[in-house]
C-alpha cells in the first residue's frame, strides 16, 4: 500500500511511504502534466507527449519507456493504461468523487482514494507484482487530474487540503 503526503502547503509535490517506509518523491511542474520521480534514489521522467493531447509516458533514466496512458475521451476522468503488454483501465470509481479504480479484464486490481473529502493525502492499493515505479506513475495520473480539477495548481494552505472545484 502507496501513501502519499503532500512535501509543502502550496504544492502538488508529494513524499511517497510503501508500508510507512519513504520510497519517493514524485515532483510535478508547475506548467504542464510532466515531473519527475524519484524512487528508492533512482529518477524517472513523467511526461505528457504533447502540450494539450498525447500520451502519457513513465521512462526511466536511460530513456527507455516502462508505461504508458492515454485518456480515451478528453471529458472523462480516465486511462488506457499499457504496462509490459497488459491493458488495463484507470477511471473515476463515480462521475463526482475523487476515488480511482485500476481494471483489467477480470475487473478491479487496484484503488486510489483520498483519505479524507478534503484531503490531499492519499492511499494506493495497487497490485503488489507492479513495479513500485509503475505504481507510481498510476497514483501520478491520477493526482495530475486531482489537480486540473482543483484549477489552480495549488493547494489551500494546509498541507494536505483539496479546494474543490465551484
């Protein structure tokens, strides 16, 4: 099980525990859906393939591709996500909450919920035979649209708060 803690009040940068223990930062910039991973002191780049459409891509240091998703419909909250051959789906668990479930074609493997209506700070169950990186980028994708929704790129000032939108 993934937590995420948000780094700083105004931010959308988080530190990330595995079972308590810290795995990762993960960094977003300010301007566009890219940042930067670091996991267990290894970096990874996230990034969107184009400004305002494209794929989104996990590669590691040698620049080499480890996943990828692409939003199939620009107005619903969700991804085909490809991973080592796999399929799956990441998509809003109702069309007004904040909770995200992982699909395959046997049904849900995974969530990715905030732990409080107003809270940034967040858990992820994801399947465990993932690598921690790709569990990563699952719970990036899903906070990059937390944010969107949130219309600013910044956090009300409490360190783990969510300004939904009006």
């Amino acid at each position: 099980m993934l937590n995420a803690i948000p780094k700083q009040w105004f931010s959308w940068d988080f530190r990330i525990l595995d079972e308590g223990r810290d795995v990762a930062e993960m960094d977003l910039a300010f301007w566009r859906e890219k940042g930067a991973l670091s996991v267990e002191g290894i970096p990874y780049r996230v990034y969107r393939e184009g400004l305002a459409n494209g794929a989104f891509i996990l590669e590691n240091q040698g620049g080499q591709m480890l996943a990828k998703a692409e939003k199939p419909n620009a107005l619903r909250r969700s991804f085909l996500v490809e991973y080592e051959g796999r399929k799956l789906r990441l998509e809003a668990e109702s069309p007004f909450g904040r909770a995200f479930v992982l699909r395959d074609d046997q049904g849900v493997i995974g969530t990715v919920k905030p732990d409080s209506f107003l809270s940034r700070r967040t858990t992820a169950n994801l399947p465990e035979d993932f690598p921690l990186p790709v569990r990563i980028f699952l719970l990036w994708l899903v906070i990059i649209l937390w944010r969107r929704d949130n219309g600013t790129g910044n956090a009300a000032p409490d360190s783990g708060s969510f300004t939904p939108p009006a």
